[in-house]
C-alpha cells in the first residue's frame, strides 16, 4: 500500500499542474515561496562579500530542480529591473564537489553594464535571482591531464578558479600552476584562498603577475614568453585553460599558436561575436506581430533593429548565449550571424541578437 503513495502523489501532482493550465503550478507557488517552485531553477542568496570595491560574491543556495555543474561552465543569472526581466552569464567559481550544494558567483560592476551594477549596488541576503542549468564546453576532460596551466585575468578568475578547486578537492597528483594577472594585490579576487590551496596541495603554485607595481608580485607586467617560461616551464606538455580580458586571450593565444600548441590551449570569454552586416543591400519589411511594429530592414541583427524602432525585447549576453532574447519567427529568413547559415523554416526559435534577416521577415512576439 505505501509503495503506491509516491506515485498517487505524482499523479496528484501532474492533475494539478493540468488544472493550473495556463499559469502552471508554479506561478502559483512562486506567490507564496520563489524556492518552491519544481520546474525553473532560483537561486536565494545566502551570503554577500565584496573582495574589491568593484565586485560582490554571492552564495546562493538553488532550488531543488538545480542539477549541478561542471568546473569552468556557467549559469544564466535572470533579474527583473524596472520591470524588464534581464539576463546575464557568470561562471561558478566554486568546486563542481562542494558537499552543501551551494553556488558562488563573483560579478564585477561593469559601468556600462545594467546587470552587473544592479547586483553590486542591489543585492542582500534573502534575493532570489532566476537560474538556468549550466552550460558551456570550457570544462576539463574526466581524465584530468597530469599537468594543468591555468591562466586569468580579471574577474576572468571564476571559472579557472573553479577547476583548480575541483583538482585540489579531488587530490590531483600531477603538477598545477595558476597563473593570474591584475593590477595590483588589492585587486587579486581570491587571494587569501589561493594561498591557502597552495598551502594545502603540494602540486600546485600560484603565480600573481602584477601590472602596475612590483609590490608583492611574483612577475611584473603584461603575459609574455617570459612569464609563461618562469610560471610553467612544463608548459608544452601541459593543457591549458585561460579566461580573461581580450589582451590578456590575444597574447595568450599568438604565443601558443606560434608554438603550434593551439591544441592545447583551452578558452573561455564572454564578448559579443563581430557580426558583420550590409545595410547598403539590405531589403525586405520587418514586421513584429505582438506590437504591430512594421519597419524597413536595416541589415542589422534584429534585436538591433527592434531596439531601434523603439522596441524592448528581453535579451542578455547579446552574443547567442544566454537564450533570453528568443522569439518566433513565423515567416521569413534569417541568417545567423555567428555560423553564417541561414534558415527558413516557419515557426522556428532564433536569437534575435545574432539573426540578421535576409529580406522580409515576421516575429510573432
């Protein structure tokens, strides 16, 4: 008899979401608790700290739909501002092992960025943010290879700070060097941990390369083949796993590529692709049904163009990773801005941020 509770249970369950249709059981639930609900993932933050005047962490504890990461992924963090729901991409810097299923982002203020401002200035223990589940390719195979260079910069630190947590938890026997720029000491994100990860592992060494003092630096100035020699030695046999700034990714990778390891070289940042557009051959009608809002294409991406006839789309990254600004388009064809392909079919998703229209075109929202 008690062997079938659980599955009356569901049943129960599945009637009531049924009833609940259109809305679904979880809008309701998120009236009295946002953690309550089953099938999106929130996040409710358990713990601010602020490393440097332009940074917040945040601990946040996820609901129970959340599934877990790999070291090196992201998540897309959702907010609502002035009523217009945004998201953002930020890698975990947290171990992919850490055993009480909490989640830590660090978020630098960018004073252009909306976002990440908001969650500076804005964030308390209590805030429930929307989460999705994680994502991304910059992750370290199961076989970890016996050497590992990791290379930030910035707040580039996260997801590399992430995969050298995950060794040192899983007590990786091979030899590991971190090597991180910034400005100074006081701008190193995590610098007590690092220290305290040297200490504990006896396979790694933490290398800080500061560019604008000599105080308490190990190097001094921007990434060159000097650097790289001094913080690894062993690094043509290594694998590596850089994120940072793009001066910091472009040295990194002509020096690699020089040495024909691009192979070997491993990255991950968050900068919008360079879409190119000819708006001297544009043609076609943009139509966006929802508003009513016709107008002539510009060649531009669509979020561009929307946002140019005054329209407010939801969007994030604006690079074709965040998903947020995905509508359908009913008619038309698009090409995508990042492959080059273009589709036609009726009725598809697309990103309105990296879909230019190729003539005419209808977006149902």
């Amino acid at each position: 008899m008690t062997s079938l509770l659980p599955r009356r249970a569901r049943r129960l369950a599945a009637l009531a979401e049924a009833l609940l249709t259109p809305h679904g059981a979880d809008r309701y639930l998120e009236l009295i608790n946002p953690m309550l609900v089953r099938g999106e993932i929130r996040g409710e933050v358990t713990d601010v700290r602020r490393q440097t005047g332009d940074t917040v962490t945040l601990t946040m504890r996820p609901s129970r739909a959340w599934r877990g990461f790999t070291a090196g992924q992201y998540v897309r963090v959702s907010v609502d501002i002035d009523g217009v729901r945004r998201t953002r991409c930020y890698s975990p810097a947290g171990s992919q092992h850490r055993t009480d299923g909490l989640l830590e982002l660090t978020i630098k203020a960018d004073p252009q960025g909306l976002v990440s401002r908001h969650l500076n200035r804005n964030t308390v223990p209590g805030t429930v943010f929307g989460l999705s589940q994680p994502d991304g390719g910059f992750t370290m195979p199961e076989r970890r290879p016996e050497r590992v260079l990791l290379v930030s910069g910035g707040s580039g630190i996260t997801p590399v700070l992430s995969m050298l947590r995950t060794l040192v938890d899983e007590g990786h026997p091979g030899e590991i060097t971190f090597l991180h720029y910034a400005n100074d000491a006081q701008d190193v994100l995590y610098r007590a941990e690092l220290a305290g990860l040297a200490e504990r592992h006896p396979g790694l060494r933490v290398v800080l390369a500061y560019t604008a003092t000599d105080a308490g630096a190990d190097l001094r100035g921007f990434f060159s083949a000097e650097h790289l020699a001094h913080a690894a030695p062993w690094y043509r046999e290594a694998q590596t796993y850089l994120c940072g700034p793009k001066p910091l990714m472009d040295s990194v990778r002509e020096l690699f590529g020089a040495e024909g390891l691009s192979e070997r070289l491993h990255t991950e940042e968050f900068t919008p692709p360079a879409l190119t557009f000819d708006a001297a051959d544009a043609t076609g009608q943009i139509r966006f049904a929802h508003s009513g809002k016709e107008f002539a294409n510009s060649g531009k991406p669509l979020l561009a163009q929307a946002e140019d006839a005054g329209l407010r789309p939801e969007h994030g990254c604006r690079m074709g990773i965040c998903f947020s600004c995905t509508k359908v388009k009913t008619s038309g064809r698009v090409r995508n801005a990042k492959s080059g392909e273009v589709s036609g079919e009726e009725n598809e998703e697309i990103q309105l941020c990296i879909s230019v229209p190729v003539g005419d075109v209808e977006i149902a929202g």
